[in-house]
C-alpha cells in the first residue's frame, strides 16, 4: 500500500543535510515520521536530496522506497550500532604529524586528510543495493533522489541526481545539476570533510563534502519538482552556545579546524529555509501580469523544518569518553565540541542523537500530521 499514489497531489520533497555524526539526529525524526504513517506505507516522498553524511542516509531510505518504514529500521540498525573504526581507520597514524605533513604540501596513501575513510566504503558496500534505486523510480514509487558534492577545482556545489525521464540538469549561480548513476563514488564524495576525509575522483574532477559551499541547499529539490519540503537540519543554529563562546587561551590546530567545518556544516540551510519564507510572505503580493511581463516564474513552497532543540556540539562532550584514545591525544575534553560531533561515531552518542530527533519529531505531531494530511 502506497500513500503517495495519486498523481494529483504536489510533490513532496525531503532534504537531509550534513554534518558527520550529526545525521543520526535525521534517523530519529525519520522514525518519528514513520511511526505516524500506516505500517505498510511506501516512502511519503517523491524527491530526495541529501548532502554530505545526510546523502548516505537519503540513498538508503530511497533503496527501500517500497516501504518506508523497512527503510528507517535499516537506517536504525546502522546507527544504533555504528563505530568510529566502521568509519574510519582509527590507527591510521598521528593526527598532529599528517596535520604538519599537510602544511608541507605533503600527500599520505589516501590523499590530504587526517583520517582514512576506507571503512566507511566497506560499511556503504555492505548495506546499499545502488540496483533498487532505478528500479524504485522506474515503478513510480520515487521521482528523483539528489546527492550533492563541492567540486574543488571550481568550488562549485554539483548536484548529481537519478531520476525519472523529463528531469533536466540546471545551472544556477556557483551551483548545477547532473543526471548520474548514483554509486559509492557519489556518496563517498558527498561526505568527504575537508581535512579529515581524503577527496574523491568521479571523472576528471575532485570533488569534497557537499555542504562547502552549498548556498541553496533547497535548490536541488525544487529544481527536481518538490513544491513541498520536509527539511530535517542538524547544525541546532538556532541555539545559544554559552560555553563555548568562552575560550581562556589561543585555539589549539583542533579548534581551529573545528571552528572551520561549522562554518561550513552550519548556517546555509537555515539561512535558506528562511529566504524561502520571506519568498512565500511575497509571492501573494506580487501581480500576475508583472510576472507574466518580466518572465519571471514564482511560486510558494509550502515547508516544514525540524532541526535540533538542543546544541548537537554540547550534547557531543557529554560523550567525550567515547572517542578513540588515539584521537583523544589531539582532541582536548575541555576544547571545543564541533570537531567532535563531526567525528564522533560512536554508540552513545549517535543513540543520544536519535532520541532527540524522534523527541522532536513527536513535539510537531501535528505539523507532520497536517503536512502529510494524515
């Protein structure tokens, strides 16, 4: 049985953003939406986009289009039981030394990066079938699915989609889309953090963490026909940091780097969510006949957001003691969370994660009702 079979109904859209460890969050508000959904309802989405740690989850989902809470239970059982050795290798040497050997221009076995992500390849090989994808969108259960990567040598953000036939790529500003095949490569770029995790090639292009410079992460969902979204966040920017606006001393090379990857995992899709909202405040006053006569195409994207209600950096030192010893030289108890909450792999924390998002998910029970109709 299938909810989203009548072809009058808009399409709906799911965006999943990145963050590293952060994404187990998305999985709780996803069981959270599942559990309020018929039991044997397929996937209530027609287009899904994902970036960075949020594309691995999206793929996932979309390979079990079928029923959509198969999906969820599958995500559930890899990251109520992740580690950060099934991510990375956590005995791949010294982060200080690859850190000094980089400043030199140096390259290591796996490129310019602190941590070797090899596992995570095995562990995507393991629990992805890329094969239901196509069949997923050629049954009608799915339109498209997006993963978006950040192209280094331009800096531009590429969307790579799989969709069903009519879908054209698009060009925007320091932002396109691509038809692909959707592979291991395209996941494994997606969530390539800068630093930490070695590039990817796909073709002739090196491409990093998709969430470097996406400006518009709503973009490859409209583009790809969504006229309602479902964005699940995981920065929690919307959140005070008392704690951690305190800093006593210079920031060590880890801070340093962390305070870098937040500016890059935080802010953009917030900031976009909420351009899109003033757009909807605007459309209804703005002439038919002005945008007939200046060609310009508008229309109200109806959505509904749910993000963190608790800083995901704090919640993270709350489970400093489980990170890798060999880490824990380098990543400092009393320094900032950010990087850790990226890297943190780990049981404790991804469960402490998955319960906030299903908390919050139930907290707008009835959004979720009224946006899905139920």
């Amino acid at each position: 049985m299938g909810i989203l079979q009548d072809p009058h109904k808009q399409k709906i859209g799911l965006i999943l953003s990145g963050g590293g460890s952060r994404a187990a969050y998305q999985v709780g508000v996803l069981r959270g939406i599942a559990n309020l959904l018929p039991k044997d309802s397929s996937i209530p989405f027609h287009i899904i986009a994902g970036t960075s740690a949020g594309a691995l989850n999206a793929v996932s989902l979309a390979t079990h289009a079928q029923r959509f809470r198969t999906g969820v239970r599958t995500l559930e059982y890899v990251w109520k039981n992740l580690r950060s050795d099934r991510v990375y290798d956590t005995q791949s040497g010294t982060l200080l030394s690859k850190a000094i050997a980089m400043l030199g221009g140096k390259k290591n076995s796996h490129g310019v990066a602190l941590l070797n992500n090899a596992p995570l390849l095995a562990l995507l090989t393991r629990v992805i079938d890329f094969k239901r994808l196509q069949h997923n969108i050629d049954v009608g259960l799915l339109d498209a699915v997006s993963v978006t990567a950040s192209a280094y040598s331009t800096g531009e953000s590429v969307s790579f989609y799989q969709g069903m036939r009519g879908l054209a790529d698009w060009e925007g500003p320091h932002r396109i889309g691509l038809r692909a095949m959707l592979g291991l490569e395209h996941l494994m770029a997606s969530s390539a953090i800068p630093i930490i995790f070695p590039a990817v090639q796909i073709d002739n292009q090196y491409y990093g963490d998709g969430a470097i410079r996406q400006l518009a992460p709503t973009s490859p969902a409209i583009h790809l026909g969504a006229q309602r979204i479902l964005a699940v966040g995981v920065s929690g920017n919307k959140l005070k940091s008392p704690l951690e606006d305190e800093l006593s001393e210079s920031p060590s090379l880890m801070q340093i780097i962390g305070h870098i990857l937040n500016s890059a995992f935080v802010d953009t899709l917030d900031n976009d969510l909420e351009f899109l909202r003033h757009m909807n405040d605007v459309i209804p006053h703005v002439s038919s006949r002005s945008v007939e006569r200046h060609g310009i195409h508008l229309r109200e994207v109806e959505l509904l957001e749910i993000s963190p209600t608790q800083e995901l950096n704090l919640v993270a030192m709350e489970y400093y003691d489980e990170l890798p010893k060999q880490l824990s030289r380098y990543i400092k108890q009393d320094t900032t969370g950010t990087l850790l909450s990226l890297i943190l792999f780990e049981r404790g924390f991804c469960n402490a994660l998955w319960k906030l998002g299903y908390a919050d998910a139930m907290a707008k029970e009835n959004e979720i009702r009224e946006f899905f109709e139920l």
